[in-house]
C-alpha cells in the first residue's frame, strides 16, 4: 500500500531517568520525518525501513517512537527514499558550512559547536584576534578533510580529520579563546587524535 501522508504517533522519552516521569505524546507527525528518524538508524536500506514501519516502533537517539505499524510498497518507500540526500564522497570539505567538530581521543568526545566556538570576548574583537573556531577550521583546512558518510540524523556530511602531535598541541594552546571555562579545560586536558567535522548542504542541494 502507499504510505500516507501524515502517521499518528506516540512518543516517549528513553532516557532512564525520564522512563516513569515524562508522559507519552500523541501526534500526528508526516511520515517522512518518521521515516528520516528511520535513515538515521538504518541508511536508505529498504527491507529495514518496511519492516520498522511494519514493526510500528523506533527508538532515536533518546526518543520512541509507536504507531500502528503498516505495510508500505517498495516504490512507495523508494520515492520517498528519493527525497533525501545520498552520500557524496566526491564533496569536498566546506569550511563555511561546518557546524559542529567532535574531538576525539583516549577520554570522551569532546563536541564542539560553531556557534560556542565563535565567541569571542569584547577584547578579542577589538584586536581582531581569531576565535577557537578560526584555528579549528584553519587546521581542518589544511589537513584535508577525509569524506565518511552522510548523516541523516545530523542532516550533514561527515568528515573525518586525523591530528598530528602539532595540530593536536595547537588547539590545546588555544583553548584559552573558548569563551566557556567547562569546554576550554576539556580541550586543554584531553588530547585529541582525530576530529569528525559536520558540514551542512543548501537547501537547493
């Protein structure tokens, strides 16, 4: 059968601290974005996709999601499936529009947003000086971005970045421009061999 525009859904929260607090919502949700909460599980595989609709339950990141689960046709879900992007691995890395960093070593990820990571203090602009996100993205630059996948969940590329011993120490000399006390002693303490870098397409892409 062909899927429907919009599917009822009940959603609840998977959190362990939340499981017997949060209560569940009921909504009707278009089911492409049911759906891209699936690709974010599965990729465009299509078995997986029917079968989670016909399941009637996912589970996202902290979220679950339930319906009554429902038989799609392939070319149904293909079409939907075209609605999406596919991976690229022919893009080159965008600097302008990467949006997140994730830092990553021997202790736990350190993330990184392009917004926290421009900040800068009233001094700092007076004097031109660069943000700790100038230094990550020249640093990403010229080390040559290796293109991984797309990701539906974070609707970006994804770009893995290995850090030498010297890009590695220069981003720990200048976790003093993060303007957040919490986020600069995490880059300071904790070396970083590699960075996943999100860059975000246009809409028109």
């Amino acid at each position: 059968m062909s899927l429907p525009a919009t599917i009822r859904v009940k959603l609840s929260s998977e959190a362990a601290e939340y499981i017997s607090l949060t209560p569940v919502v009921v909504q009707e949700m278009p089911v492409r974005d049911l759906v891209e909460h699936m690709l974010g599980v599965t990729g465009k595989d299509e078995a997986r996709v029917r079968d989670l609709l016909q399941r009637g339950t996912l589970v996202s990141g902290a979220s679950r999601f339930r319906w009554t689960g429902l038989e799609a046709d392939a070319e149904s879900i293909r079409a939907l499936f075209s609605s999406f992007p596919d991976p690229d691995p022919a893009r080159p890395f965008s600097p302008a529009r990467c949006v997140r960093a994730v830092l990553r070593g021997a202790r736990q990820p350190i993330v990184i947003t392009r917004e926290t990571a421009r900040r800068r203090g009233i001094l700092d602009r007076m004097l031109g000086r660069p943000s700790f996100w100038d230094v990550l993205v020249e640093i990403a630059v010229a080390g040559n971005p290796r293109y991984s996948q797309y990701s539906y969940r974070d609707r970006a590329d994804l770009y893995q970045l290995s850090l030498d011993g010297p890009s590695a120490q220069r981003l720990r000399e200048r976790a003093h421009l993060v303007r957040y006390n919490v986020l600069e002693d995490q880059i300071r303490s904790a070396p970083a061999g590699s960075a996943e870098l999100y860059v975000v397409r246009t809409e028109v892409e």
